[in-house]
C-alpha cells in the first residue's frame, strides 16, 4: 500500500532512488509509495516516532486523483519529504493523542487521516510552491548534503543554543554560504528552521506533559515565557495555555476543522 509516515520525534532519512537522500524531521511529511524500493534510515541516536498512514491505490484515486498515473501512485510529481504548514502539525499532534487516549472512531480515523493525506500531498507538489511560498529549486547532491547535516543536528538537539559558526562547521561551509544554501535548499533561513525544530519539540510536550509551561520555554531555549508564547501563538494560531485546554477535548471534528483551517502565519 502507499505510505504517509508522519515523523512526532526523531531524524529520518529517506532514500528511495541513486543518490536521492531527503532529510525528515517532525516538521515534515515523508511518501512511500506502492512497490517502489526505499530505505529509511536514523542518522541520530535520538530515537524516533511517528504516525502512519496507510492508503491503497483505491482510496488515493478517490482523494486526490491528479496524484495518480497508469502504474499507481505518481510519486515522481512529489518530494519524498516536505515541510507541513502548521495547522496539518497541530492537527496530527492532536489525533496522534486521541489515538493514543483511544477514543478514536475507525471512521473518524479515516476522516482525519485523508484530511492530513491531502494536506501533506498540497505541501509536496513539485509543480507547486514550497509551504513558504518559494518555489521549488534544483537541487545538487553536495548542497544536499551540506543542509542535511545541518537538519539532522538541530533536529536531534533543538533547544541547543546553536550559532550559525557552529553550524557551517557541521557543513565544512563559511557561515555566510551555509545561510545563503540553506535558504535556497530549505526554503527557509537557518533560524526559522531552528525555531521550528523548537516548536515543535514544543507542541510534544505542551500536549503530552503537565511541565510548566516557563520551564518547556526555558528547556527548549526561548529567551522567556513570554518570547515562547509569541513564538507559539504565531505558529498555531493559539497559545500553549489554549491548546492545553482544546486538547483535554479535542474531537475528530475539531481536527479535522484544524486541517481544513486557511493557512495560519508562517514561521
């Protein structure tokens, strides 16, 4: 069947063709299709963890038709990896936690999980525009390589107080071409990227843990409780304290108004 793997902790890598190596973390959604060969490896020792989906050719023809050809599902017209928009992160948080809690319909499972299958499918169109607006760019194997390392360390220890020196000498770039390639490979400048990493090591453990939200903002390396809240209300379009409180009652339909939501501000 076709595969959508949605990453909650950990670095994956992707391989699924000659020197095709795509980075994903829980920022990302990451496409296997139909008997198509892939390798999926752990670059970190970080552990991982991740929400499964699973469609046949079937349903995927009634979902999202423009995504088929004659041989199945047309992968070749999507990234193997892409970056989410953050209402489809906040949606698969919150049905990974109502599965979790095990009160989950298998209907409602299947009507969130479309709603997130269409989501991730927009986000990784080739033909389309990144989740930032920048057009998709070709891209070199060495380039890659470069920001993969990059991903894969801020991944693994976000709430690092990482500077871009350190960082260029993961890559073995100067700082100022590791910016510049990171922004043209990622979409993204390095500190977005990081930001992201940290909210959304953030969204675990507002949603999964009683910690206090000051000491989530300080362990996660935010200036103060208040920078974290701004940070987090700009990307979910609501505060740690409110989705704490949406999420002691959150419903499938609640999820999939999440899902279906105009785009939030970007980060």
């Amino acid at each position: 069947m076709n595969v959508l793997v949605l990453p909650l902790a950990g670095v994956f890598a992707m391989h699924d063709g000659l020197r095709r190596h795509a980075i994903a973390t829980p920022n990302h959604a990451v496409f296997v299709a139909a008997r198509k060969p892939y390798r999926m490896s752990l670059p970190t020792e970080a552990g991982d963890e991740c929400l499964t989906l699973r469609f046949s050719a079937a349903a995927l023809a009634r979902l999202v038709p423009e995504a088929m050809s004659g041989e199945g599902f047309n992968l070749s017209a999507f990234e193997s990896c892409a970056p989410l928009e953050p209402r489809t992160l906040l949606a698969r948080s919150l049905l990974w936690r109502r599965l979790a809690r095990g009160d989950c319909d298998p209907l409602e499972i299947e009507e969130v999980g479309s709603g997130l299958l269409v989501a991730a499918l927009r986000a990784a169109r080739k033909d389309g525009r990144a989740w930032n607006g920048t057009p998709h760019v070709a891209r070199s194997a060495r380039r890659l390589r470069q920001i993969a390392r990059v991903m894969e360390a801020v991944s693994a220890y976000p709430d690092r107080k990482w500077n871009l020196d350190a960082l260029a000498a993961l890559a073995c770039v100067s700082p100022w071409h590791l910016a510049h390639v990171f922004r043209a490979e990622a979409g993204t400048s390095v500190y977005r990227y990081v930001l992201r990493a940290r909210l959304a090591r953030a969204l675990d453990a507002v949603l999964d843990t009683e910690l206090d939200l000051c000491a989530i903002a300080h362990e996660l390396g935010f200036s103060s409780h208040s920078h974290f809240t701004a940070r987090f209300r700009a990307l979910f379009a609501m505060t740690p304290v409110e989705l704490r409180r949406k999420a002691t009652r959150s419903t499938a339909a609640e999820v999939r108004k999440i899902v279906t939501a105009q785009a939030t501000t970007a980060i």
